[in-house]
C-alpha cells in the first residue's frame, strides 16, 4: 500500500500528539479550519493506519 508520506508529532508537555494534513490535499476534500475530522482506525493489505472523513451534511 502506498501513500503520500507525512509527520507526526508528540507533544510530552500537552500529552497530545499532531498529524499534518497538507492544505492541497484537505481542500481537495473540501475540509475547513475547525472542521470536525471522523477517525476511523482500519488494517487494510496487513497495515493498521486511519481513516479520516468528514461527516456528509
């Protein structure tokens, strides 16, 4: 499975973690600032990663 590499991020001082989403790519998807982002987690061709989505209206 291929895809499109990006970074993740940990944050020891908040206790979160980031992922960037490149801005062509959610505008593609026609996500905004403060969207709310679905999270899905999935194994697919023996991979565990996330699906992403934004709920239709």
């Amino acid at each position: 499975m291929n895809g499109k590499p990006t970074k993740y991020y940990k944050f020891e001082s908040s206790g979160s973690g980031r992922v960037n989403i490149p801005i062509a790519l959610a505008e593609a998807l026609n996500w905004e600032h403060n969207d709310q982002i679905n999270i899905i987690i999935r194994t697919i061709d023996g991979q565990t990663g996330l699906f992403l989505f934004k709920k239709g209206d």
